[in-house]
C-alpha cells in the first residue's frame, strides 16, 4: 500500500485534540455502545474494540488545536498523524459518491478527533482503553493513534492496511447513523433487551462489510484536484485488513483474555464473521449487500 505524495491532504477533516484533556470527567462511555461501563484495557480486549458508543451526557467537547500543520510541510507522509487523514480523505470521498448512488441519501461528513489518553465527547468521556469508537451524538469519530500500536503488537495485526480498516469500520458507524440504522436498532433492543448483543453483532459485521465495500473502491479514491490518493493497493494490503478483522473478534478477544469462549456476551461477532463480513463488502464492492439485519445474516 502506498500513498499519493502529490495528494493533497485535507486536515479540514480532522481536529488535534490531543493536549486538550478530557476524560477525566462526565459521564463514562462503555466499550461497544452497551451501559456505561468503566473499561479497562482487559475489558475493552474482551469485547469493546471498534465500536460505537450512544451513551449520553458528559462533559463539553474542548475545541480542537490548529494542528496538523505537518501535513503542509514535505515529506508530510513520513508522519503517522498525516496518513491517518488521507485515509479519512479517502473513506469520505467513496462515501460521498457511494452513499447517493447506492441509498439515495446524501453524505453528511462527519470529523475524525485524534485524541491522547482521555476525551471528552457529546456521549461522554473516554480512555484510550475504549479503542476507537463512533459518538453519533457529535458525529464524530475518535481515535488515539497509540491504538494502531496495539493492535499491531498487542492484538497481532500488524499490516499497514489494518490503519485505514479501524478508520473504514468507523465511518461505517456513520453511515449507519446517517441511514437511521443504528436508531432502529437501538430501538429493537429497547423492546427485545434479550436481543440487545444480537443486534449489536449484526450493526458491527455490517460496519464491517461496509468498510470492505470502501476498500474495493479505495485505489480509485481522489482528492479535491482528482489526483489519486493510493498509488497502490494489492491484495496483500487487503489481506493485512481481513486479517485485523480476524484478529478483534469476539471469540478471540475472550481467548486472548484468558476466558472461555462465552457467545452470549458476544457484541462484535466472531472472527470468522467479521472475516466473512469484509469479504463480502469487498468482494461484492457494492454496500447494498451488507444487510447484516436480514434472517440468518449472522447466524
């Protein structure tokens, strides 16, 4: 996987929280999107990474910081903060296409927040524990970038290419918000609470399946000027992004816990469903068929 150095990097589409401070105050934000829950990294591993969080409350967002300002200098790509906004470039861009073509809804953009340690959102506060996660009160995605860290080294997928999958999972979320899925679904658990993990599963594969249609498409991603923003993409980088899929399931993360496997408490599907589920957006490169939500998606 290579970028586009004559790309031009949107930082409009991101804000520099970092040094801001935040969550350390207001109300906590629980892995997944389920209650409130304090979680601690042991947590988060068994069941919280890549998820979307709907609690309310908490305290104000602090405004972000200018930033980013080394994404206008040379060799900008050299730093991880300037990659990580290309992908969003490019996730937003298929989005903006794709979403009238295949939904006839028009995209709304939505920022990326790079914060570090702690945050606050219009959901609530946050650690980095929580991993990277979509607050659909702000519209907005939050990312430590100490995550990919973990998730190289820690969680065992270490290609490049799982970078821009965490970042194409949670735009996902957005897309969900955008649709009103993730609104029907919350109130499918209100009136079934015993579904409430099932449907959580079925909202993560699709916002799996979704990131595999932008991942389809991304090699033919353009910036503002129509210059390409990957100059390459093989299916060795798509392989690195079922892999990351692979490597966060739940079955697994309860392994890696040192837990039994326990699919009652499962909220994100098992490894070889979101596998599955990537695939198929991939494969397919077409969003229309990740209806997670129809009779024996996940079964």
């Amino acid at each position: 996987m290579e970028l586009n150095e004559r790309a031009d990097i949107d930082t409009s589409q991101v804000n520099d929280r970092r040094g801001s401070g935040g969550g350390i105050g207001g109300l906590p934000i629980g892995g997944g999107g389920l209650a409130g829950l304090v979680v601690t990294l042991v947590v988060a591993l068994v069941g919280g990474y890549f998820g979307i969080n709907t609690m309310g409350g908490g305290g104000e967002n602090s405004a972000p910081s200018s930033a980013l300002a080394e994404c206008e200098q040379p060799n900008a790509l050299q730093h991880l903060e300037c990659r990580n906004t290309l992908y969003v470039n490019s996730i937003q861009a298929y989005w903006r296409d794709e979403l009238p073509k295949s939904f006839g809804e028009q995209y709304q953009p939505a920022d990326t927040n790079i914060f570090e340690g702690g945050v606050n959102t219009a959901c609530g506060s946050a650690d980095s524990g929580v991993g990277p996660f979509y607050c659909p009160a702000d519209d907005a995605v939050y990312i430590d970038l100490s995550f990919y860290q973990v998730l190289a080294k820690q969680l065992g997928a270490s290609g490049e290419f799982a970078q821009p999958y965490v970042l194409a999972h949670e735009y996902g979320h957005h897309v969900q918000d955008v649709l009103g899925t993730e609104a029907e679904m919350r109130r499918r658990q209100q009136r079934d609470p015993d579904s409430a993990n099932q449907e959580s599963v079925k909202l993560e594969l699709q916002a799996d399946c979704y990131a595999g249609a932008w991942a389809n498409a991304a090699a033919n991603t353009t910036d503002a000027d129509g210059d390409k923003i990957f100059t390459s993409l093989t299916e060795q980088d798509i392989q690195e992004g079922i892999q990351a899929a692979g490597q966060i399931g739940d079955d697994t993360l309860q392994q890696r816990g040192g837990g039994k496997v326990n699919p009652e408490q499962f909220t994100h599907g098992t490894s070889a469903q979101r596998q599955q589920w990537f695939r198929v957006g991939y494969e397919s490169g077409d969003p229309k068929q990740c209806d997670t939500f129809k009779a024996g998606a996940v079964s």
